[in-house]
C-alpha cells in the first residue's frame, strides 16, 4: 500500500532542484497532486507529492531532505502526510535541526507503519 507525503517548499527553484537531485536518490514515486483549494489555492506553495511503501523508505526521504538542504543551503520544507486518524499532520525539516529532523522522520515512519496495520 502506497502512503503519499506532500513537501511544501518556500520557492519554486528549491522544489525543481530537490526534483533533480533528491528524488532519484528517494526509495518512492512522484504522484501528481490535486490542485489546491480554498486558503492553498491563494498561496500557492510549490508542493511535491512523494509516496513510499514502507517505513524506512519514509526515514530515508527526510534525511534525503536533510542532506539536500544542508548541500544548497536552503530553507524550511514542510512535510505533509495525513495521521491514522485522518486529520493533517505536519512536521518542519530544518538543515539546521537535526534532531529535529530525525524526530521528524521516526513520526512519519510510524504513520507509514501504522497505515499498513
């Protein structure tokens, strides 16, 4: 089973240089993602959807996120998925916390998990 995860990135050249260089090395597949609606619609957030099968395939795209930004120096990325009781859960990668970033990446490999149950 397929498990989708948005990244919301702060610029447009930020989502196509993680495209040309993290999504190879990231254990899933690019999904197209609906068109926004209502309050994303008006900011239009460059957004990526990825989706993965397994938890450590969700573990490798954050730190995949990690390494990306600590190589181009770029900002924050949002990391969306939906929880196992349907509502929206986000988490921040920040080339600057990698603590944080790995806190990040145990949540996400837990709703992978817990999706497959």
């Amino acid at each position: 089973m397929s498990f989708l995860i948005t990244l919301r990135f702060a610029t447009e050249n930020e989502k196509e240089a993680f495209m040309e260089l993290g999504v190879p090395k990231v254990r899933g597949h690019l999904v197209e993602l609906p068109a926004p609606e209502g309050e994303e619609a008006s900011a239009a957030v460059p957004r990526l959807g990825i989706t993965v099968t397994s938890a450590s395939a969700a573990r490798d795209l954050c730190h995949q996120l990690v390494a990306f930004q600590a190589h181009k120096k770029g900002g924050l990325v949002e990391v969306v998925w939906t929880g196992a009781d349907g509502s929206e859960q986000v988490g921040q990668v920040d080339p600057a916390s990698a603590k944080e970033a790995e806190i990040l990446a145990v949540r996400l490999a837990a709703a992978v998990k817990a999706s497959q149950s």
